[in-house]
C-alpha cells in the first residue's frame, strides 16, 4: 500500500476523517502498514495498548475470555473503522484479543500521536466518542439477543443475517463461536434442521432453504 492509498483510507474513517489533511498526512507518515493472514493475532489480552490500527481492507474479530475459558464474541471490524483505539485513550493494558478473520490489512498509529491528535483537534474526539458510543450499543444488543435467546433462536438468527447476501461463509467452528455454543451442540441443530428441509449442507457450503421457518423459530418462545 502506497501512502497515499493509507491517507485515503485515513480520510474515509469516521474519527481520521475529521482531522485536517495536513494531521492526516503526517499521520500516516509516521505510521506503517500491518499485514495479517487469517487467523494472525493482532492483539492479546494483558498486551501494552500502544497503538492503534485503521483497517484498510480484511475484517478483525474482537474477543473476550469467557468464565468458562472459552472466547466470547464482542464484534467484528471491517475495513474502514479503528481497532484498538480504546485501550490507547486509557492507557491501560488490552482487554481483549483481536485477530484476522481473513486476509487484511491495517495502518498501524502510535499513540502518542493519537493523544496528540485528540488533545489538538476536539473534532476527532467527539467523532471517537460516536464510535464508542455506537459500538456500546452494538455491544449491548448482542449481549442482551443471546441472553434472551436459547441456542435455536440465536442460530436462526445469525444464519438468516449472514445469508441475506447470498452463501454462508462460516463452518460449523465459526458459527458456534458467534452464537456462545458448543460446536457439538450448534451440529445437533443443523442436523435437525437439515432433516426438516430448513437449511442444506453441501460441499459448496451452508445454504437456507427455508426462511420463513427459520424467522418462525425466532418468533418462538421455545424452539425446535
């Protein structure tokens, strides 16, 4: 990625973009292209939180450890937002890990110059506390759907948000991670729902066959 392409990208992000052009450029002057392959680890938990990164294209999984050791889903983060960001504002060690999903790329900012840049522009502080504010929310919603929702439900109602475009791309691994479930009990479910006619497995990947059974189930007080 040339500087320029990173300075564009810059200026497309909700909190660089409130930043002035000459901000900007010095910032990613003074940065540096990160690149990962899927499943490469940007982040740890109990790592010094000493930057952050614009993701230029690719997506970051965020994750917590849950209690029973298992990683809990927080949110992924696609091209055009910031990860990391929280932990250079309060100084204090990561909280979560962060890895790539698939190819990807990012623009790593210290954050020293982050701190600059929020202490000399006020604009870019008060875009940063949208995106916090928004990613709370998000945060919130997804807490609040699973705990509402048994294993059915919850499954439903991912497959039916992922296939809205077209194939699902996740495996049976990666759908019980987003769902908080055990891959053996997310294969129960899409056995089931494979011998009911709801959904197909093949060798080009997950398909829905049935829609409106899934949206039912979501409806449902108990599911099937």
């Amino acid at each position: 990625m040339t500087a320029k392409e990173a300075g564009d990208t810059l200026a497309k992000n909700a909190v660089f973009a409130v930043l002035s052009p000459a901000r900007r450029k010095m910032l990613v002057q003074s940065g540096g292209s990160v690149q990962l392959s899927k499943g490469d680890r940007l982040f740890a938990r109990g790592d010094a939180a000493n930057a952050a990164y614009a993701i230029i294209s690719g997506e970051v999984e965020v994750t917590i450890e849950g209690p029973d050791g298992r990683s809990v889903y927080i949110a992924r983060l696609g091209a055009g937002t910031v990860v990391g960001e929280m932990g250079v504002l309060d100084g204090v060690p990561r909280s979560a890990d962060a890895h790539a999903t698939r190819k990807t790329e990012l623009w790593r900012v210290d954050a020293r110059l982050v701190h600059d840049a929020l202490t000399e522009e006020p604009g870019s502080a008060l875009a940063l506390l949208g995106v916090f504010a928004r990613r709370i929310r998000d945060t919130d919603s997804l807490v609040e759907r699973n705990s509402s929702m048994d294993l059915g439900k919850r499954l439903a109602r991912l497959l039916l948000e992922e296939g809205a475009s077209g194939k699902i791309i996740y495996n049976q691994s990666d759908l019980a991670h987003l769902v908080g479930a055990t891959r053996e009990a997310v294969n129960r479910k899409l056995a089931k729902w494979r011998k009911d006619k709801f959904v197909e497995l093949n060798h080009t990947g997950l398909h829905i066959l049935d829609r409106a059974a899934l949206l039912s189930l979501c409806k449902r007080k108990t599911t099937l």
